[in-house]
C-alpha cells in the first residue's frame, strides 16, 4: 500500500513540474552542439586568445581541399559568435564590437570560399550555410534581448549585416523548393530541441521573410504564421491567471518589440479570450531599456532599423510616441519618435510614387493601401504630408463596404476591446464582461476573467460602439 502511495505521490510531482514548464531564457538559446561546435574555453578577454586564432590558421594552412577551407571558416564563425555572446554582458563595447567584426569577416571568408567550389559541392554547402545561419540570427537576436546601450546597438547593426549576407547567399541556391525545405526543416529542428523556442523563432522567421527569393515568400510566411498557432496552443494549456505572465515573459527576449507586438496582436486576433499584456506599453518599457542611454543619433538609427518602412511597425511606434508624450522624463523623447516617423514616411512616400510608374507597382500599391488599412494614424499622416498621393487620398475618401463600416474593427477606429462571437438571436443576449468591460460575450457563456487595468481605447462611449448581436454573434459594433 505505501508502495502505491509513494508511486501516486511521484505521479503528482511529475505532472506539477512537466504539466506547465516554466519558460527560462536558456530554453530559447541555440547550443553549441547545433552549429556542432564546443562550448568556447578561451575567450577574447583572454591573454591565450591570440594562440586560439594562431591554431585556427594552422588547421586553415592544412585544409587542402576547398571544401574543408569552407566548411573551416563557417566552424570558426559559429565559434567567434559564440564567444561574442559569452562576453556580451560584462566586455567593454570595443572588444564586442571587434569580435563582432572578427565573427562578419570570417562569414564573409567562408562565403568567399564556397564560390571556389564545384556546383554540386556548393549547393550542399550553401544549404548548409542556411542552416547555420538561420541559427545565427537567432543567436544574434537572443543576445540583443540581454543587453542595451551601445552593446544593443552594436548587436543590431551586426545582425543586419548578418540578414544581407544571408540573402546574398539564398540568391545563390538554385534549387528554391529544396532551399524552402532546408528552412522548414531548420526550423522544425530548432522547436523540437526545445518547443519555448516557438515564439522566438517567429522574429527570425519575420526578419528572414523579407529577404528570401521571391519564389519562396508565401512558404516562408505560411512557416510563420504556423509559429502563431503552435504558440496559442501551448499557451491555452496554462491556467488563465498565467497566460497574460507567460506572454510578458516570452515577448522580452525579442530583439525588435515591434515584431513582438505583432505577435500579440497575431495572437489577439486569432484567440481574443487568451489573457494578453497591453501591447504599447510593453514595447514603451522595452524600448527605453534599450536605447535609453544613448544618443539622439543613435535612437534614430535603431529605431529606422526596427521600422523598416514597415507600416504596421510604423502606426505602433506611433501608439508608443503617444505613450512617452505623457511620462515626466521618458528615457526616449517623443521628439525623436516624431522624426523617425517623418523620415519613414517620406521614404514610403518616395515608393508610391516609383510603384505608380511601374507596370507593376499596382499590385504592391494595393498592399500598401490594406496595410494603411490597418495604419490610421501612418495614413493620416501621409496624406497631410502629401496631400497630391491619389492612390492614398481615395483610400480615406472612398466610404468602406458596409460590413467594414458597421462592424467593429479595433486596427480601423481605434478601440481595443474584444468579442467571443458567442452565438445569439438579439441583444439581450449579449453582456459586456472583463475587469473594465473590454470584452463583449454571450450571456450563457461563463464569466471571461482578465486582468485589471484601464486603457483609453476600451471607452465604448468615446468609440461609439455596442456590445450586441450583430449578425447573430456577440461582439462590438458601431452604433
């Protein structure tokens, strides 16, 4: 009998700690065994650093074939990064920013060398090389959610010159479909060592889009958004009280916040009743711990870096701006947010126009005005600033399909309420629920619990808007 006690008790340990595993920052990090190196011994803070190098141009000197020198020079860059995060944290920012130039230079030698190879030989090590560099962006990412300052700044700028050089390389791989099943395969590798790598790997995969060969795009996306649900899906597995913690805690290891709002926002929009952080205020606190201690200059560089044109990344900085503009001494000036936004927009505005001469820059500008859609405060500001953008104007003048026009949309008016679309006949069905009324659900559905915290764009009043039955569903819509 106390044997069988004993064996239930062991039961109940187990599936406390294995039911919801607590998330740790070394969960998301990429071992040293996955770019099949060691763990580094010898640092560049150490006087034998110097006989490290020495004994890597030996085995260079012996690496006969051209292959092997190839193979050599991507061992010796997954090296030099690694050490670079070892000392990311307590170096001074002239030995990372060397090392960090060390690790580039050693990525460059090994593309160099794959071009002196025979086809067949190059394409298997170019596939390669994208395995090991899909890994090394998010090594490179994870260590920019651990630092700030001038080493955070560093960091960024070597992860760009990371991307370009990754993308130079995907050019290079002549068979697309295999190159798209390499990623996929990466990827599935990377979650299956630790599945909390799940929503890490969607910044990757987000800051990887956008460079790999056209072809290939739509798989590449498709990757990403299947990150989304594998997320939801394991966050629905927690008690409601932990999703909104578990979320906050995931969403501090990215790199760019603004990728991480997007998955909020991704993952409000695909399962409203997951208990989510209020997304503007996350990135305002990410983002002065971040670039907090540098200078003007530098804040604008990191944050167009961050931005990137991007419409989206553009209207949240904006919600940011206006966050900032109501702290007595924010650590970013709202000032600089504004220029950031003005120099952004002015480049967008510079593409309208080179698409409205192309023949096919049609379809691109249809993007550009769904993605304005969802940008009401970029799309005003485009069109105070130049007004003569046709395209753009008949966007704010053109009245929207009908459905648009009634039913509520948080990302067109602005409220940031949320509906269960329980199914209902009339309105008395429907009640308005959550610790500030924020959520609109059915009156037989049990009580949504959220956190309690009051934001502007609940206000039902100020919006004009009513929780109802609108087309047979509970949810918000304008009155």
């Amino acid at each position: 009998m106390r044997k069988l006690e004993k064996i239930i008790v062991l039961l109940l340990i187990f599936s406390l700690i294995f039911a919801f595993p607590a998330f740790t920052q070394e969960e998301t990090e990429i071992q040293p065994e996955e770019l099949e190196i060691k763990t580094p011994q010898i640092l560049p803070t150490s006087g034998a650093y110097s006989i490290k190098d020495f004994f890597r141009k030996l085995r260079l000197l012996f690496a006969f074939s051209a292959i092997k020198k190839a193979e050599l020079r991507l061992k010796f860059a997954n090296e030099k990064l690694l050490e670079v995060k070892e000392i990311a944290k307590s170096a001074p920012p002239e030995l990372i920013e060397k090392s960090l130039t060390s690790y580039q230079e050693e990525l460059e030698k090994a593309k160099l060398e794959s071009e002196k190879l025979k086809k067949e030989d190059q394409q298997k090590f170019l596939k390669k090389y994208t395995t090991h560099a899909l890994k090394q962006q998010m090594v490179l990412e994870n260590i920019a959610s651990q630092v700030k300052g001038d080493v955070y700044e560093k960091i960024l700028a070597n992860r760009e010159r990371h991307l370009e050089r990754f993308k130079e390389v995907m050019e290079k791989v002549e068979n697309k479909k295999e190159l798209k099943e390499k990623i996929k395969e990466t990827v599935d590798e990377v979650i299956k060592v630790s599945p909390s790598r799940v929503i890490k790997i969607y910044e990757t995969i987000k800051e990887i889009e956008e460079k790999v060969p056209e072809e290939i795009k739509p798989e590449i996306e498709k990757i990403r958004k299947e990150m989304i649900v594998k997320v939801i899906e394991k966050v629905k597995t927690l008690p409601v009280e932990d999703q909104e913690k578990e979320i906050k805690t995931q969403i501090r290891i990215f790199a760019n916040p603004f990728i991480a709002q997007e998955v909020i926002e991704e993952i409000k929009n695909k399962e409203p009743e997951i208990v989510l952080p209020p997304i503007s205020d996350l990135s305002t606190e990410i983002l002065q711990e971040k670039i907090g201690p540098l200078n003007e200059e530098k804040k604008t560089e990191i944050l167009e870096k961050m931005t990137k044109e991007r419409i989206k990344h553009l209207e949240r900085l904006e919600e940011v701006k206006e966050k900032l503009e109501k702290l007595p001494e924010p650590a970013v000036s709202p000032q600089v947010i504004e220029r950031v936004i003005k120099n952004q927009i002015e480049k967008i505005e510079a593409k309208i126009e080179k698409l409205r001469n192309l023949p096919i820059g049609g379809s691109r500008l249809e993007e550009i005005k769904e993605e304005l859609k969802e940008a009401p405060k970029i799309k005003q500001e485009i069109i105070k600033q130049a007004p003569n953008l046709l395209e753009i104007k008949e966007l704010e003048l053109k009245p929207a399909p009908e459905e648009k026009s009634t039913q509520l949309r948080e990302k067109e008016i602005g409220f940031c309420g949320w509906s269960t679309k329980f199914p209902c006949q009339t309105d008395e069905d429907c009640l308005k629920s959550g610790c500030s009324g924020q959520v609109c659900q059915g009156k037989n559905e049990p009580a949504i619990i959220t956190t309690c915290e009051w934001r502007d764009c609940y206000d039902a009043d100020i919006y004009k808007v009513k929780c109802g039955c609108f087309k047979g569903k509970c949810q918000w819509y304008q009155q």
